[in-house]
C-alpha cells in the first residue's frame, strides 16, 4: 500500500473507532430524575411500608429497564427540581398535561404515553366543604394551600400560600391556618389518616394521567418508552402494581 492510502486509510479507523467510541457513551447515557425527595408524596414518590416503596418508584424501573435506558437519581428539593428540569440538568420527570400552563412553552418537553391517573381536589375540613363545592367558589383572593416548588397552571386565579409538604397541607387545614388546599386525591387520604384529620373532597383542580416528560433532547426515546408503556399495560403489570395500593383509592 502506498503512504496516500496508508495515510488515508488510518484517518478513516481513527474516525470509526472515534465514531465508536462515542456510540458506546451514548448507549450508556444515565437519564438524571429527582424523585421521592419531599418525603411527603405518598403513595407516589414514597414508601408507605416496607412491602410498597411507592408507586413511581416500582413502576419507573419496571419502565426504563424495559425500554433499556439507564437512570440516575439525583436529590433536589421539589422547587429546585422544577428549575432544573427547564434548564436540562434532568433530564425526566413524571407529570401530567393537566399541569402545564396553557401560556407556558412546550417545546423544550415531551409526554409519553399516560402511565395512570391521577385526580387532584380541593380539599377542605368538613364544615367548609359548601364553600368549595365549585370551581367558580375559588376566587382570586382565596387562600389556597399549595406544596412548595410544584407546579400549579391556574395559579394566577387564586391566592396560594406555598407549605412544604402536603404533609403540611394537612396540619394546616388541622390548625385553622388555610380553609382549603390542593391535594392529589390518594395523597390527601394517604396524610389524614395519618394525622387523624377528616378532610372533604370540594371542587376537581385536575383531572388527568401521569406520564413521563422528557426534556426535548430525548424525544427520540419516546417511540420506545410508549412501546414498553404499551406493553406493560397490556400484558397487566402496572395495573398490579396500582392494585397494592388500593387501598388508598386510587
């Protein structure tokens, strides 16, 4: 061979092994997510005993082991999660359509598929609940409890008053501190029996399915995740693992 196409031809393995080389990071790129870091989301994002770590937390390996990506858990607060997932430092998160802003942008995400359901109230003590019973009862100078850092698309609508748990939530409608506040049903149940608060159910703030939110960078991988959600569903693996926490009416 000739020093030409020696030459040339060492450039052309030096920029397949490069090319290579670069496949096989990709491949192993770790998908970043905050979850369960508030302690309070139960039974979501937290345990409610040794046998149900959470309902996100079974169902997200079950996901992502599936669609074969690799996940790295970070540990945030709620709010500083929010920023980072609209800056790119996450790279996914669970959420809901119902929860975006209608003047918010949105092509710097993507949903997959829905996963499950999820119903948020308002919710109030029993002697107030006449008070919510409608949407048109929540007013702009209402006082409304809300957790710190999530996300609220009517939030210029009523006055919000940020705690940092839902947790907190609770203790708060127990101590006369806020009328009403807004809880994912199961959550609400979850952290009243806890406290021994009886709550009522007023007005729905949402009502939707909870999917993956991908930052944009990755809407190539959404394809594969819907397939495997898809899947999954079919074949009644998220249903069973839904159905270990019935009891909180989900």
């Amino acid at each position: 061979m000739d020093p030409v196409k020696r030459r040339i031809y060492r450039i052309l393995v030096k920029i397949l092994l490069l090319s290579l080389a670069s496949s096989a990071c990709i491949a192993k790129e770790s998908l970043r997510y905050n979850l369960g870091t508030s302690g309070s989301s139960i039974p979501y994002e937290n345990a409610v005993d040794d046998l149900r770590p959470g309902i996100m937390v079974e169902l997200l390996p079950l996901i992502m082991d599936a669609a074969g990506l690799k996940t790295e858990k970070v540990m945030l607060s709620t709010k500083r999660a929010a920023q980072a997932f609209k800056n790119g430092a996450l790279d996914f998160d669970f959420f809901s359509p119902e929860w975006v802003p209608p003047n918010e942008a949105n092509d710097n995400f993507v949903f997959t598929d829905p996963i499950i359901d999820v119903t948020e109230y308002f919710i109030t003590l029993p002697e107030n609940v006449d008070r919510y019973r409608t949407r048109n009862q929540i007013r702009s100078d209402s006082i409304v409890g809300t957790v710190e850092g999530y996300v609220y698309f009517d939030a210029n609508t009523f006055t919000p008053l940020a705690f940092q748990s839902e947790s907190d939530l609770i203790l708060a409608l127990r101590n006369q501190r806020i009328e009403v506040a807004i809880m994912e049903e199961a959550v609400a149940r979850y952290w009243s029996a806890k406290h021994g608060v009886e709550i009522s159910f007023g007005a729905i703030h949402t009502k939707g399915s909870l999917s993956l939110r991908l930052h944009s960078r990755h809407k190539d991988k959404v394809g594969t995740l819907n397939n495997v959600i898809q899947k999954l569903s079919a074949e009644g693996k998220i249903q069973s693992i839904i159905d270990k926490y019935a009891d909180f009416s989900i």
